[in-house]
C-alpha cells in the first residue's frame, strides 16, 4: 500500500511529526478532499500547534496516555488510493430477525461501490460525507465543525486537519426511518495504519432513526483511528445510537462525540466495548431545549492488558430536562478501565433530573479501575444524584453455587454475566439485545477472544 508516514521526533513536543506532515502534504490533503472540508483544516493546523496531543495534565485526558498511541510511525492514505477490499462479500455482518440497512466504511472512506437494495425514505441520505459536501452543501454548511471545535481539543483539530471523508447521516422533518441504518467501520491495511474519520449526523424536527455502528479490524496491523461525531438532534426529534466495537489488541481508538439536543428531543446512546486494544470515548451531550431527554448506557469487558476509557459530560442549559448514566465494567487479568462522568446543571435549568451511575466489577488483583462521577449544580430546584462502586466476585454467591454443583468457572461467567444485564436491557431492538446477550456470554466464555471478521456472523 502506497501511505505516507509522519517522521517521528519525539522529545521535540507531542505531535510535532504530525505538524510536520501536516507543512509537508497540505496540498495533497486538500487535493483529495472536498472544499467544505478544507475550509477550517488551517485554523485546525494552527490550533494543533498550540494545543499539540491532549496530555495526562488535562482533567479530562488524566487517565489516558494519548502521546503513547500516537507516538509509533503510523502510514497515512492522504493520496485516496482504494483498499483492496470487497465487504459485503467478507462481511455478512446480518442480526437474526434484524433487518437492516447495510453500509460501509473502509478506514475513513465511506463504501459506495455496491449500496444497500432496500429505499430508504424520501429525503433520507446515508452517504460520504464528501460527497454531500459537493452534493448538498446547504446541509453541511454551519454544522460541520460546529460542535467539534479544534480550539477545544488537540484530537478534535489533529483529525480536521486530516480528515478527508467519513459519514453522513440526514433524515429531514418529521421522517421516520423504520429499518435501523447499520453502519460497520472496517480497518483494513497491509501496514501499520492511521485513519482520520468523520461523522456528522443530521436528524431534524420530528425526525426519528436508529444507527447502529459496529467497529471491527481484519488484518493484523497497528491500527489508530480517531473518530469525531457530531450529531444535531432537533425538537421532538427521537435517536437511538448503538456503537459495538470488536476490534483486536493492536487498535487503538479515540473517538469524540458531540450531542446537541433542541427541545422535547430524546437521544439514546449505548455504547459496548467487546474486544480491544486501547479506546479512549469522549461523549459531550447538551441539551439545548427544554424537556430534552438524554440516556446513556456503557459495557466494558477487558482483560488481557487492554484499557477503556470513557469519559462523559452531560451539559444541562435549559429547565425541566432529564438524563440518565449509567456504565459498567468487568475487568479481569491486567485490564486497565476509567470512567470520569460529569454532569453539569447551569444556573436557571431548574426542574433538572438527573442520575449517574458507574458500577465496576473487577475481577483480579491485577486489574485496574479508575472512577470519578461528577455533579457541578448552579440550580435550587432539581433532582439529581450520582454514585459509583468497585467491588469482586461475591464470595458467598461463588459458594452458593459451586454448592449446587455448578463448576468455578461456569459459576463466574454467570455472575459477570448477571452484572452487565442492566446495560443490555436498555437495547431496545430485541434481536440485537438478544444478539448481544449471546455475544457477552461468548466473550465471557473466553470464546470471543479476538476479531476474525465479524462475530454477529457466527
């Protein structure tokens, strides 16, 4: 695979090669990408030379090391050269009695040589984000940079700077787009690889969808993606947002999510880390409007060394909005797993309701968890609690078991199994909740221990 790789210079600055590369290739990076997108890549540049990677100072990167994952000599596809790979022979990615539209994206290019057969509703767009740049440029206009400012984030202005394509998801007013859009990230390379994707998400009053993403690697390279999302929801508009990620330990993940909700809106995202290597989440919800709804849900499974970090804001700006948190993990062997949750009431949303939960099962001494939920409360009228335990295996429930001849290890799975029930009940597709139900046994079983193409398959 022709890529160009950045020239490491470490001690010099986190980044700096990539600010290097940047000087070096932004004409070509700009030749091979639309004008929508090339638009702020110099502010992004410019904020990145301030900024450089987030380090471990910053409250919000504190239990991440980002400079680590960045640091090894990753190509880059800058010249747009096509992945020699056919998916949806490959990838039969099919939930039983789930039907879905099927799309892909191959690193951080969106897949359009062979589209799903079904329609989708009149209006409705599922397609690169490139190519909607060109095509519909009204709708990326004054969204597409919005909510994900490189000013902010040193990820967020690294992956402006590169981004070259990724997704984009439009359901104009008052559609309702019954079949769930499934949508599967394929990192595929013949060498160590960087992909810079991009998701911005359109869903407009009265508008309601459901996205399903699933994450997955079939070559064993390094892998580093970044991900920013940003997703507008308007007034009484309804999202469910499923991500699934299945990858291998030599992929490391950091993905940013922007959530902007208008008034009477509901958004659910849950969020399910299978298998991994490194994966760093930030999810940033306001709520815009009043009687906005937000539901967020996370599972995390890691052994081996792997490391999970999720790190959440919930911005309450309006009265009388609602949120709902809550995480879990197992860890077991040397996993490393974070959750930093805060939720923050501003003065004058009163009415707020708000609960944040993070419950953590680790399962040997060797493990590690790390836990800060978080209330910051200018408001007198609301109702808001949060909370966070980490504890083992139950000894007595162990026993209680092995009693009535259920062996150790048959005894254990189903306690990590029972624990992370509550998560996998907030899927509200039935076929994918009992697909899923099916895919934490198997990852509990030591049955799921790495990606060989896609496992809802099996």
């Amino acid at each position: 695979m022709d890529v160009t790789t950045p020239s490491p210079r470490r001690g010099q600055g986190e980044g700096v090669q990539y600010i290097e590369l940047y000087a070096e290739c932004r004409e070509m990076i700009n030749s091979h990408a639309a004008p929508l997108l090339n638009e702020p890549r110099e502010k992004a540049y410019e904020d990145f030379c301030r900024l450089g990677l987030p380090t471990q100072k910053l409250e919000r990167y504190k239990y991440t090391n980002v400079a680590e994952s960045f640091a090894p000599d990753y190509g880059l596809n800058l010249r747009h050269i096509d992945i020699p790979v056919s998916p949806y022979k490959t990838f039969r990615c099919d939930v039983p009695n789930l039907s879905t539209s099927l799309y892909f994206v191959v690193n951080d290019r969106f897949y359009d040589k062979v589209l799903p057969n079904a329609p989708l509703p009149e209006g409705v767009l599922v397609m690169s984000l490139a190519e909607a740049c060109v095509k519909y440029p009204h709708l990326i206009e004054g969204k597409y940079g919005r909510l994900a400012r490189s000013s902010k984030d040193g990820l967020n202005a690294l992956n402006t700077m590169f981004c070259q394509d990724g997704l984009f998801v439009y359901v104009p007013q008052n559609t309702i787009v019954e079949r769930p859009l499934q949508i599967i990230n394929i990192l595929r390379s013949d060498v160590d690889l960087m992909v810079n994707r991009r998701v911005l998400i359109v869903v407009e009053d009265g508008a309601e969808v459901k996205l399903l993403f699933c994450d997955h690697a079939i070559d064993d390279h390094q892998f580093l993606a970044t991900q920013i999302s940003e997703v507008y929801v308007g007034e009484n508009a309804h999202l469910e947002l499923y991500e699934l990620e299945e990858t291998h330990v030599k992929s490391h993940r950091f993905s940013n999510m922007y959530v902007d909700q208008q008034r009477n809106s509901t958004t659910t995202i849950d969020s399910l880390t299978l298998h991994n290597g490194l994966t760093r989440n930030r999810t940033d919800v306001t709520l815009s409007g009043e009687y906005a709804e937000t539901r967020m849900f996370g599972c995390v499974i890691a052994d081996k060394k792997q490391h999970v970090d999720n790190n959440t804001l919930i911005d309450h700006r309006m009265p009388n909005c609602q949120s709902t948190e809550l995480y879990k993990y197992v860890l077991d062997e040397e996993a490393v797993g974070a959750f930093a949750g805060r939720v923050l009431v501003r003065e004058g949303a009163q009415k707020t309701t708000s609960q944040e939960t993070n419950a953590n099962l680790v399962a040997t001494d060797t493990a590690r968890m790390y836990t800060q939920p978080m209330l910051e409360i200018y408001a007198d009228d609301v109702k808001c609690s949060h909370g966070s335990t980490v504890g083992q295996l139950n000894n007595e429930a162990l026993f209680y078991m092995r009693q009535r001849g259920i062996p150790l290890d048959e005894a254990r799975m189903l306690l990590k199994f029972a624990f992370v029930g509550e998560v996998l009940d907030s899927i509200t597709l039935e076929p994918l909740r009992d697909r899923l139900r099916y895919l934490v046994e198997k990852r509990f079983r030591g049955l799921l221990s790495k990606c060989e193409g896609c496992k809802l398959c099996k």
